[in-house]
C-alpha cells in the first residue's frame, strides 16, 4: 500500500492532496522552487525538497529533480495535480520505469488523448458524436483546401498536439485559408513540436459541458455528472457549476452512455474528464478528453459527496472506488479568483496580499495556498483561490455565492471578485443564456 506520496505541484492543488493524504494516514513530500519557499503546501507537508528556481522548466517542468526528489525522500507514488506534468506521458512512463506509482492513468492512454486526432478516432469508434471532419492529419494547404470544401465554411482549424484552445483557428472565409493555415502550423510546431493539423466543421456559440469519469483496476467505470464550464475567458475557465442548467435529463443520459463507452473502450483506469461542445439545440460533439484530475472538480464532489484525491489514491493501490452510486444533491458552483485586474485587461496582479479573509458559513469551501503576508509570485498562473459553494438549488447557489463573494477580503494586489458579481447578477448568467462567448460580448458592451 501507497504510504508516501510526492506531490509534483504547487498552489491550492498541491495543498489539496495534502490535506487528503494527512487523513489517510499517508506521509507527504512537497517539492517547492526557490520562489515558494514560503508556500503553505511546504509548510503542511511532512518533508519538502527544493528542487529549482522559480521558472518551471528548471524546477516544477524537470522531470529528473521530480523523480531525483522521490528518490531521495522513498517516495511510494507521485501525484502530479493539474497542469505541469499531469498529462505528460514520458513523464508518467519515467515514473513507472523507476517503480514509482504515477497516481493517474497509464501512460498510452496519456498518450492517446493527447493527440486530438487519435482521440477524436477513438471517440467515432465508439459511437460517440463526433464533430464532422476529417479524422487524420493533412499535410498540405491544397488539402485543406479541399477538405474544407468538403466539410463546408465555417470551419475551426486545430493542431493535433492543441488542446484549450491552443493552435486553434476559426475560418469563415475560403479566402483566408491558406495564410491561417501556415501561421497555425508554424504556430503548432513552435508551441507543440508538432505540426500536424486537422479540420472541423464550426459549431456556433457552443457550450462547454464535461462528464466526471471515476475507473478503477477492478472493472469499475463510473460517470459522475457533468460540470458546464462555458463561462471562459481566452479558453481559461473563470465559473463553472454542476448540474449544468443548459442539458436536459435525456441529453445528459446520451452524453454519460457516451462516455463511458468511451473510456471503458480504452480499459481507462482513474479519474478522467471527457469535453463536449454542445450546440443550441443540444446536439453534443466529443472535444476532448482530459486525463487528470480537474480544477474544478470541487463542484463535483459538493453535489456527489466524493473527494477525488481519496479515489484517485484507492484505484493507485488497486483497490475499488469507494462507491458504486454517487448520487446528486444539490447545486454547486465554483469561482477561479485569479490574481489579475479586471479593469485593466486581466493584467496580472502578483505581489504581498497585505489582508486575506476568507469567507465561510454553511455550503461555503474556500481552496487556496494564499494567507495575509503571502507575496504572489509572477511566475505562476494568476489563480489564488477557488471560491465553490453548495445549496439545494440554483437560485440559492447564486446568493450564496454572492454573499461569500462580499465577504472575501483580499487586499494588497487586485482580483477578479468583482467581475464574479457581475457576472452573477447579469440576466444572461442568471437566464443561463449565454454561450463561450459570453464574456467576448460582455467586453464589448464595458468599451
Ligand atoms: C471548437 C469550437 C467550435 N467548433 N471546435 C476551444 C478550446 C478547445 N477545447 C476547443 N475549443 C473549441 N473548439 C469546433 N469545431 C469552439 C471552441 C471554443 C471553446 C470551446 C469550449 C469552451 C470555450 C471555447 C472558447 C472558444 C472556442
């Protein structure tokens, strides 16, 4: 059994594996750059080893200071949290290799969701709705040319390495294809080291709902409703919530058979989250499939009463998830309070947080690394705490999260809070009638 665990993370995240393995008894080793040094996720874990400086590649993104710092600590497994590493398959392959438990899935299945042409192969074989396109890379601009003839304008032109909306492009005109085509493929090959694009029709003013997927060693594949995560900015998510009040009970059900033939088709093993785009009249295509934990998971274990790191650690020693019914109660939303100010075009607002009050009371979860006196590094992303509240309903989420929202007290460096309580209170949001475009057309109208 796992009795050590390294997290190769930082932030609320890491934290937020701490705090679970602390109640299973389970020691914790905390890696940290020379910037976090005085970061709560080193202070709360049982040993922290400083493996870099503040840029990630020579710290957070270094595979050998990672697997060296397990070693020299006897580290049982690692948990990679969100972003970094978690979704790099050498890096859960090295892990492996150096009899190491890497607490996620194995590597190949990394691997085949994280090139969107394979995994998009991998939903069609299955059944699973599919945007039309075409399902293999395209080499030349006289190829997409045809291919986009075949499919129709519009169309969204995607790098196979992308994902979040990077090395995307939105085509209307045949016109514009040939220079969009090259710059998207040059852009790919300098972010991804790959430049293999492939084309799909456009949906207009889709939706972004996902379904939770919880697998473990023993034959168990769950779906655990699904989070709408449309409310976004630049493809960062900014609000999410579950149930989603977008999809009715028939499409829900059409949209968790189909992911879970999907992941019981690739013998997937933890916790994992399949992405649709849904359009106006709920028809759902496969986007993509996420093969981490996500950042908002919180929501979802609010309404289905579940804590993921517990599960995620479970199916590592081979056990069965904890449950076989988790059932919904309730409504949950979440808030990513970033570090940026909302009225200066998000620029990021790092530094001393000079007063931090968080806010509390029933239904109310706070996760963050932050307290007053912590000094905000610049290197990171802006995200300094997620605020989530449950209820019974919808319309009682809101107001609760409204009042928490004017209790948080951050001082110090600016936030996004504000943009919360007016993104809460507009009738778009409160309606639910809004798309991922939603805050494009909210700047237009705040020029
Ligand atoms: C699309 C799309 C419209 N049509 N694909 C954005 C990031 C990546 N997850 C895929 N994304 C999109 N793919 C087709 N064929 C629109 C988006 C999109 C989007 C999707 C979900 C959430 C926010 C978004 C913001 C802009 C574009």
């Amino acid at each position: 059994m796992i009795e050590k665990i390294l997290i190769a993370n930082r932030g609320e995240i890491a934290l937020r594996i701490i705090r679970t393995c602390k109640e299973l008894g389970i020691k914790t080793v905390a890696v940290y750059s020379t910037v976090d040094k005085n970061s709560l996720h080193v202070k709360f874990a049982d040993e922290a080893v400083c493996i870099g400086p503040g840029d990630s590649t020579n710290s957070y993104l270094n595979i050998p200071r990672i697997i060296a710092a397990a070693e020299i600590t006897n580290a049982d497994a690692i948990h990679p949290g969100y972003g970094f590493l978690s979704e790099n398959a050498e890096f859960a392959e090295i892990c492996n290799d150096s009899n190491i438990i890497f607490i996620g899935p194995q590597p190949e299945q990394i691997r085949q969701m994280g090139d969107k042409i394979i995994a998009r192969a991998n939903a069609k074989n299955v059944g699973v709705p599919i945007v039309p396109g075409c399902e293999y890379p395209i080499t030349s601009f006289e190829e997409a040319d045809k291919i986009a003839d075949e499919i129709g304008y519009p169309i969204m032109l995607k790098a196979a390495a992308g994902g979040g909306g990077k090395g995307m492009r939105a085509i209307r005109e045949k016109s514009h294809l040939e220079l969009a085509f090259q710059v998207a493929k040059n852009e790919a090959m300098s972010a991804f080291g790959n430049d293999d694009m492939y084309i799909e029709k456009l949906i207009e003013s889709p939706r972004h709902i996902e379904i939770q997927i919880l697998a473990d060693t023993k034959g168990n594949f769950l779906h655990i409703g699904e989070r709408d995560c449309t409310i976004q900015r630049r493809h960062q998510k900014l609000l999410e919530e579950t149930p989603s009040p977008f999809i009715d009970d028939a499409t829900r059900l059409k949209m968790e058979e189909a992911s879970l033939n999907l992941v019981k088709a690739l013998n997937y093993t933890g916790a994992g989250t399949i992405e649709f785009l849904v359009d106006k009249d709920m028809n759902f295509y496969f986007m993509e499939m996420n093969t981490r934990l996500q950042v908002e998971h919180p929501i979802t274990e609010a309404v289905y009463d579940i804590d993921f790191i517990k599960e995620q650690i479970r199916i590592a020693n081979g056990l069965e998830i904890s449950k076989k019914d988790f059932r919904l109660n309730g409504h949950s939303i979440e808030c990513r309070i970033n570090a940026e100010n909302p009225d200066k075009n998000f620029m990021p607002s790092p530094g001393l947080i000079t007063a931090f009050n968080s806010p509390g009371g029933y239904g109310i979860r706070i996760d963050t690394h932050c307290y007053t006196g912590y000094n905000i590094p610049s290197n990171y992303d802006p995200m300094i705490a997620k605020l989530i509240v449950h209820a019974d309903t919808r319309e009682e989420a809101i107001k609760r999260m409204l009042r928490a929202l004017d209790e948080f007290v951050i001082e110090g460096v600016k936030t996004t809070i504000p943009l919360f309580q007016k993104i809460l209170t507009d009738k778009k949001f409160i309606e639910h009638d809004y798309d991922t475009n939603y805050m494009e057309k909210r700047e237009e109208i705040e020029v």
